[in-house]
C-alpha cells in the first residue's frame, strides 16, 4: 500500500491528482454568523458541532499543523457560534446542546494555519440535552436534495466552473455512486440551483457557519432531514480548504457543504459526511497487522471513497457501509474467537449478492471486515493500470471498525507488514494467498487460500480452533454452550461460578472442546470446594492450595458430604500445592473472618467475640470467594461494639445480647462513639434480630423510664407530653454506655448546637418556636426560660413538627379568614371580633400554614372579653386584665370563658382589680349593679354611691355595649 505517514505525504508516484479533502464534523443545522466574539464570562446555549480543516495539498502549511485534530463551535439557536478547544468538550458527541461559559481566546493551529476565528476557552460546561437523532425521509424517490449555490466568498475571485458542470457532477455521477453503494437507499437530486453573481456574500472561510448561513438565508433554504445545501467556492480561494462538510448524526441527516473541485471524489466524500461518515484512514505497523511501532495515515484508505480525494471512486468499503446501515446482515458473515473457525467464500464488495464481507468481532469488543476487491463493478479501474496508477492492490483487504478516534471511522489494516525501518513505504495491503495473518492479539488467524474474477476463499481460524490444539485443561466447555466442566475420568462436573473456575486454575484454563467429547461423559454433580482424592481424603479446594478434612462432620460444616463427593484423579489433586489441614475458622485475604458451621459462613466481629464465643482464634487464610457458595449464618459478635454494614454503612449497637440499629449521629454524638466500630457484610447482619433507634428518645424496657440522649449523656424526661407513647425501648446494657445528665424537666427548651433554633419537645416532635415572644409566653412569662443545647446531630433526628404558637398569639392562615386566639399549648378559640381582642390585650397577629393550624384543636366556643384561667376570672377592658375579685361576680354578673392559664400569663393584667364604676368615652360614668350598668346623672349621686378617681375605670364603648343598661343611679 501507499506510505501512510503522520503528515499525509504519498509516496511520489502517487502525488499526480491526488487531493486530500476536508470536512466538518457533527453539525446537524448551524444558524450562528459569528464566531469568537462573545465577551469573556459569558455562558453560551447550544449545539455541539465539530470539523477537520483538510488540504489540496500534503504541504500546506494547516496540513503539517492539524492532523487528527477536530475543531469544535458551540452553535446557539440565536446569535454568533463559538469555536472552542476541542479538548475542553472531549467527552460530549456532536448534536448535543451544552452550555458553557466562556474565557478568552486561544491562539491554537486552526486559527494561526489554517485562518479560522479564534477559539475560546471553556470555563465550565454541562449537557442540556442529548443529540436527537435525524428523521427518517418520507418520499423515497428523493431522500437527500441538495441545493446548489455558485459562491464567491469575500476575497476571492470567481473561477471559470460553470453552474452546469456542478449540477453534472452532483446530478449525475454523484448520484449515481451514491444510489449504487446504497442500493438504492440513498437517491440524491438537485433541488434548486443559485448561479454565480446571483448570491452576494460578504463572510469569507474564516467562519463557514456564517457563510452557510448568509447562502442560506438569502436562498431561503431550510435545513431539515434529507435536505443538503452546497456551496460551489472559485478553487485556491484565499483561507479555504478544498472541502468542509457537516457531519450528520446519521443517514439522510442532510447538512451544510462546501468544495472548491468538481471532480466526483470530493463531491460524494462531503456527502459521506452529512450521511454521518468520518474518515477511511490507513495503519502500517512494523512487521506487525497491528501493534508496535506504526505511522497512521488519516486518509490513507485509498480504495474508499472517505480516504483521499483523486481521480477514481471505489466501493464504500464494508467498516463504513456497515456503519451507515447499508450493509445487509443477510450479506455478512459474523465470526466470535470462541466459535470454531472455518472456510469460508468472500463475495466481491461491489456486487449485491452471497457473502460480501465477513465481521471478525474480537474479544475485546473491536471488530474487524474482511472485504474482497476485484476488478469489477465499481472497483473495475483496480484492472486498468491507465486509471489505476497508485498501483492499488485487487485483493482481500481487511479494515478495522473505528469508534474512539475522532477522526476515522474505519481503518485499513495491511495485510502484509514489512518489518524493515523502511516499513512505512510497503504499498502492499492486500492478503498473500497462504500467508497467514493474525487478527486481534491471534483471537482470529486468516489465510487467504485463492482468488478468482468473483470471489475469493479464506480460512479463518479462531481462538476456540487454537484451545482445541492444546492438550492438559481439565476444564472445559463447548463453542456453542456457556457450561463450563471440570472433567475427571469419564464424568464431566458442572462449574457453576467464575470464582470456582479460578480456584481450578492449576487444572488450566478454560478449554474449547467438541460436544462429542462431553456427550461421552456422565454428569456428576455440580463442583464444589470440597472433592475427594482417589485414596478418600476429603480436601477443600481454594486459591491453588488442596486442605484436607479431619473429619466428615468438618465436610459437612464446610456444606457437602463424604458420601457423594465429586472425585477427582490424583495428577489432578497434585497439581494443587499440599496446604494445612482445613479449619472451622476461616480468614481470607480480603480482611474478613468467619466460622463455618452447619453449612453456613459466620462472619466474626473480631477475635474477643471468639474468645467471648469460646471458638478457636487460629484458622487458615484463603481467599473470600472460596466460601462463596456457603450462606450467611448469625455473626460471631460481642458486646460493647458497633457493628457497621459494609453494603448500607447503618449502624447496630450489640449490647446485653440485644442488636439495636442506630442512626450515625446517634453513635458519633454520644458515648456510644468510643465503642469500637467492627464492619460486617449485610447479609450476615440480616440474620440478627435487631430494634431500630430512629431518634435519641430511648425508653428502658424495664423501668419504662424515658431518656433523652445527648452528648453529655442521658436525660431523664420527667413530663409525660414531651414524649411519645411508642417511644422505642432499650435494655439497660445499652443505656449503661451512656452516663446520666440530669434530668429534663417541663418548662425546659431545646436547640440545635450549630442552629439558633430553639423548640418545644412534644409528643416526641420537636416543634420550632417562631419567636421570642412566643418563647417568653410558652414559658408563662419567664423572659430568661431555661433552653438545653444538644448536639446538633441528634438535634437532626428528632422529627420536626408543626411550629409551636405562643398563647395569647391571634394567628390565622392564607386559605382562612378565620382568625383564632392560642389557647395554651393546643387549642385555638374562634375570635369573631378584633374588638374583643383588643380589650384583652392580644393583638400581635401571625400568619400561619395550614398545617400548623391542624395541629391545634379548636373551641367551639369564641373568644369572650370575660375569662377563666384556673379560677381565676378576668375581665378584659382596654387592653389590660382586669382581675374580678370574689366581691365583683355577682355585681357584674358575667359568663367566664375557660382559658389556659398561659394565656392570662402572656397577656397584659391592670395593677388593679375590677370596680363598678365605668368611665366611658363621652365623660358618662356608670355604675354596675346586678349585672346591669346604670348612667349616674349627678356627680353628687356619684360621690354618694362611693366613686373616686381610684375606683373609677376608663372602658370603650364596645365595652360598655356588652353590659346591659338599666335605670338611672340614684
């Protein structure tokens, strides 16, 4: 083949009309008229597009510059496209929307060599959504239009092509290549066509978003599915490459292009690459198909369409054909390494019919194409030395799939490597009839056997074919059947996990063998860890070390049986390396240790809790997948530690015997922390019977005797209310961890150590206190009440409850108009009018959620200016409480409303009692008798009946109008 070297260079007989062609890639519509211009800290929404700036010419300047290397453009739905480094959005595929903040420019290759805007850096970026994948064409007779437009860009001048040649070129062999290598799925016509002089434009090269956008804007082209638009460039115009093309997110995404050259090549790879194709690029390695030192060439697949531009257009080799979907399964042949291999018939690539490639899918996921070229069809020129002078190969060519490099998307693999130093130069790609050629780390082994006009036939040897060869593994398996087998005499033991299959390794590995040789065995029993030798020692298998048993009981432990073990030869017990006798204590590499017992695996919290069991503390060390197959039984523990699951990281205190689950705050935030932590797997934990602490709230079972856990130990909570009925119970080995702290009495507060939120305990809710207000009222008017801060991780786990309102409060919510008086701690009364509040003194009003509302119950009764608290009567006159001695009831004659005492608390009481003389607004004093008030005429009748300034009370006339009038005073 052809020298592929990092800089494009062809060997010299290969350099007449070859031209190396450009393209960008992943754009699906680009609708930006700028680029480079957005102002440093700016963040920019939109679509992720990229490109290869390509060259006429191996010796233009960019071509030394950017090889392999994309440039990428953020193109928003409204304003300028920024290019930015490719590598800042590595990760994010083409047509996916982004967005991201941008920096200052970067002064990189496209923009020095290759006379692009400059890029920007990328300061922070985030996927918005995901490429959408392109739309399936509806009218088949046309799937892809293109619009054609004659362009001089600003600088340039116009050549002398003539519009018709385009079309010619577009409408005829284009279309033409296009439809045959589809076969007939892609069917390309022109849609319109714009002719020089009649599209002015005034962008130039250096941002072809924008040029693509002007063309198409005064054209009135729309981009869509199927839809292609074409710009026509004078050739050698100034900062132009020979071609660029939109790269679609898939076939009939349609795109934006641009050529300078009207032959066929460059015309259908643009295309190629608005139908979602990269480039077809070459490897020479030396003395190897693949690996050790190579050269890359990233247009080096000369027989393809997607590698350099020049005068001939081959088949669509099968990689790239398969990747647009236009290969039919029908058509290839898919070969594993772990089927066997066979002989096999390669149809040529450039017919229609049998096997036209076959798919060589490796073990680690690559996958290869073998194709056959002979001169015929549209790889007819390979016969003709007039047409074909690169000298390119007729053959069996086989191509490497692509899909981590940014550039190709397949990759021509030589069939024949030359291990000189001159090895780049070999221009011979094609298979050598009896040579044999190793694919993919010798998963396959190809060898072409002949070639005729029409096909040619290979032998492919697979890895299956190679282990078959082998001679020694006593594990085996079919091609066609995942079951694996540890064969042993004539009977053949199921494997049933990959752990166990390791453990046999000194048996070999894994062997393909026919199915003849296991259908002449008799199936045993599924493989364990415990097998017997010929001389009927029982032995545990595990990491390459046999350990014999000391007894059947120990095998039955270890969960099998002396009276049906699997039995294997004696080489084979050899070829296990002699280890200690077997124990019911079990270490493994990984850190674990459990007791095998009954058939189960107890995993042990540490060598005390053996010591505290009474089991043995010496046991072997093996690996931890060898008790794999054993079940979980009850851990080995102990108390006084903290057992921590490995899988959900919940802690369980082990303590009398007792397995209590805890949340962390309440081990790190209390002296539970200095018990020493032990990690168990929660398979095991899931075998103890465990309570769950969800809060520091704890109820000793015996006593019932309620705590409250802080970090300076426990609290016994004295009041009943504070705490819940179902508060959790503990036994007294877990509280003797904690040391006592008092007591926490009624009246007592709590906060958060880290939050200034102070709250009443409450049926084992703590209710935030809105304000200091209603903390003085809550605390019958204390204004220093006593507030305990406890850490605020244990703080975290009481459960929040509604917000608890101060009495005295008015408080109403949004959805009700409603307002409501707090009565104590849990009852609100009906106010129906803001004036008997204001003779009571309550006028701060709050608003509230519903939900704190629906915590309270409420009176059916509404508020009266008249109240009781504990037998105490008040009467409420002018914003003060006016207490109603023993003397007064009978004379005023009033209804006492029952209110909680912390009502009368909060709310502000006259320094004197109640008289029956009422002074109102207008200067009427009257005098209240019987329940009546009567108006006093005469100030002599007022000194008579006993009034004074001293006795005498200022009321409102809502006051007043409560008490019913009678006769005048006399």
């Amino acid at each position: 083949m052809f020298s592929v070297r990092r800089s494009r260079a062809l060997r010299s007989r290969a350099l007449v009309g070859v031209v190396v062609v450009g393209s960008l890639l992943g754009l699906t519509s680009v609708t930006s008229v700028a680029s480079a211009d957005v102002p440093a800290g700016q963040t920019v929404v939109g679509t992720v597009v990229r490109a290869f700036v390509e060259h006429a010419g191996e010796h233009d300047a960019g071509a030394q510059t950017d090889f392999g290397a994309p440039v990428t453009y953020i193109d928003p739905v409204v304003g300028a496209s920024v290019r930015v480094p490719t590598r800042a959005l590595a990760g994010v595929p083409v047509g996916a929307t982004v967005k991201v903040r941008v920096g200052a420019e970067v002064a990189d290759a496209p923009a020095t060599t290759d006379h692009l805007a400059p890029a920007q850096q990328v300061l922070s970026a985030s996927v918005v959504a995901p490429a959408t994948p392109p739309t399936a064409p509806t009218t088949p007779a046309v799937t892809d239009s293109v619009s054609i437009a004659m362009v001089v860009p600003a600088g340039a001048t116009q050549d002398t092509t003539s519009l018709s040649t385009v079309v010619g070129q577009v409408s005829g062999p284009v279309t033409q290549f296009w439809a045959q290598q589809s076969n007939g799925a892609i069917q390309v016509g022109v849609a319109d066509t714009h002719d020089w002089g009649s599209v002015p434009v005034a962008e130039d090269c250096s941002d072809p978003t924008a040029l693509w956008d002007d063309v198409a804007g005064r054209i009135g082209f729309v981009p869509g599915p199927g839809k292609h638009l074409m710009l026509y460039l004078p050739r050698n115009a100034p900062g132009c490459a020979y071609g660029l093309a939109e790269i679609g997110a898939g076939l009939h995404a349609g795109g934006y292009l641009y050529v300078t050259d009207t032959v066929t090549s460059v015309i259908a790879h643009e295309l190629g690459h608005n139908f979602g194709l990269l480039h077809s690029g070459a490897t020479e390695c030396q003395g190897a198909v693949e690996g050790g030192t190579c050269q890359v060439d990233e247009y080096g697949d000369l027989y393809d369409v997607m590698g350099a531009s020049w005068t001939e257009v081959g088949s669509l080799n099968a990689a790239q054909s398969a990747r647009l979907g236009l290969l039919p399964a029908a058509q290839v042949m898919a070969l594993s390494p772990s089927a066997p291999g066979g002989t096999y018939t390669v149809d040529a690539l450039s017919g229609t019919t049998g096997t036209r490639a076959i798919r060589l899918n490796a073990a680690n996921g690559r996958v290869y194409y073998l194709e056959y070229r002979p001169p015929s069809g549209q790889d007819v020129y390979l016969g003709d030395p007039n047409r074909n002078f690169l000298r390119l190969q007729p053959g069996v060519l086989l191509h490497r799939v692509e899909t981590g490099s940014a550039a190709d998307s397949a990759m021509l693999l030589d069939g024949t490597p030359s291990g000189g130093a001159d090895y780049a130069s070999d221009a011979q790609a094609a298979l050598v009839p009896g040579v044999p050629v190793p694919v993919a780390g010798r998963d396959f082994t190809v060898t072409l056997q002949a070639a005729s006009a029409s096909a040619a036939t290979v032998v492919v040897s697979t890895a299956a074919d190679a282990y078959l060869r082998t001679v020694g593994s006593s594990v085996v398996r079919t091609a066609g059947d995942p079951s694996v087998y540890l064969v042993s005499g004539s009977t053949k033991y199921p494997v049933g996990d990959m752990a166990t299959v390791m453990a046999l390794s000194p048996l070999g590995a894994v062997t393909f063998v026919p199915q003849q040789y296991l259908d002449g065995r008799t199936l045993g029993q599924p493989m364990s860890r415990v097998v017997q030798g010929p001389d009927g020692t029982m032995y545990f298998l595990d990491a390459g070390i046999r350990l014999p048993f000391s007894s059947c009981a120990q095998v039955v432990d270890y969960g099998a049986s002396c009276s049906s073990p699997v039995t294997l030869q004696q080489a084979q017990i050899n070829a296990f390396y002699p280890g200690p006798p077997i124990t019911p204590l079990y270490r493994t590499t990984s850190g674990k240790t459990f007791y095998v017992a009954a058939g189960a695996k107890r995993e042990v919290a540490d060598d005390s809790a053996l010591v505290q069991a009474g089991l043995p503390t010496v046991g072997v060390t093996l690996l931890e997948s060898g008790l794999g197959y054993l079940p979980y039984g009850v851990p080995v523990t102990r108390d006084g530690v903290v057992l921590r699951n490995r899988t959900t990281g919940a802690v369980t205190v082990s303590a009398g015997g007792a397995f209590t689950t805890v949340p962390e705050g309440i081990r790190a935030a209390t002296a539970l922390a200095s018990l020493p932590v032990r990690s168990l797997d929660d398979a095991g934990l899931r075998q103890l019977t465990t309570s769950v602490l969800p809060a520091p709230l704890v109820k000793e079972a015996v006593g019932q005797t309620v705590y409250l856990l802080t970090g300076q130990g426990k609290r016994q909570v004295t009041t009943a209310t504070m705490v819940s009925p179902s508060t959790p119970t503990v036994n007294a080995a877990f509280l003797g961890y904690i040391p006592d702290a008092g007591t926490l009495d009624a009246g007592t507060f709590l906060k958060g150590s880290a939050n200034g939120t102070v709250a009443v305990l409450d049926g084992g809710l703590f209710r935030p206190v809105s304000t200091w207000s209603d903390l003085v009222a809550l605390s019958g008017g204390n204004r220093a009440p006593a507030i305990l801060s406890i850490d605020q991780r244990l703080a975290d786990l009481l459960p929040t409850g509604p917000t608890q309102l101060g009495p005295g409060a008015l408080v109403v919510s949004p959805h009700s108009a409603t307002v409501y008086l707090v009565n104590g701690r849990t009852q609100l009364v009906p106010v129906a009018s803001f004036a008997t509040t204001a003779e009571l003194g309550a006028t701060r009003l709050v608003r509230v959620g519903d939900d704190v509302l629906a915590a309270y119950t409420v009176q059916t009764s509404a508020i009266s200016t008249a109240i009781d608290c504990a037998g105490s009567q008040y009467l409420g006159l002018g914003g003060r409480l006016y207490p109603v001695g023993p003397d007064m009831i009978p004379v005023f004659g009033l209804s006492y409303l029952g209110l909680d005492p912390a009502v009368c608390s909060a709310l502000p009481t006259a320094t004197r009692g109640l008289a029956r003389f009422l002074r109102a607004a207008s200067g009427t004093i009257y005098y209240v008798d019987a329940g009546t008030k009567r108006p006093i005429g005469a100030f002599g009748t007022y000194l008579t009946l006993g009034g004074t300034g001293a006795n005498t009370i200022q009321v409102s006339d809502f006051a007043l109008s409560l008490i019913p009038t009678g006769a005048a005073a006399s």
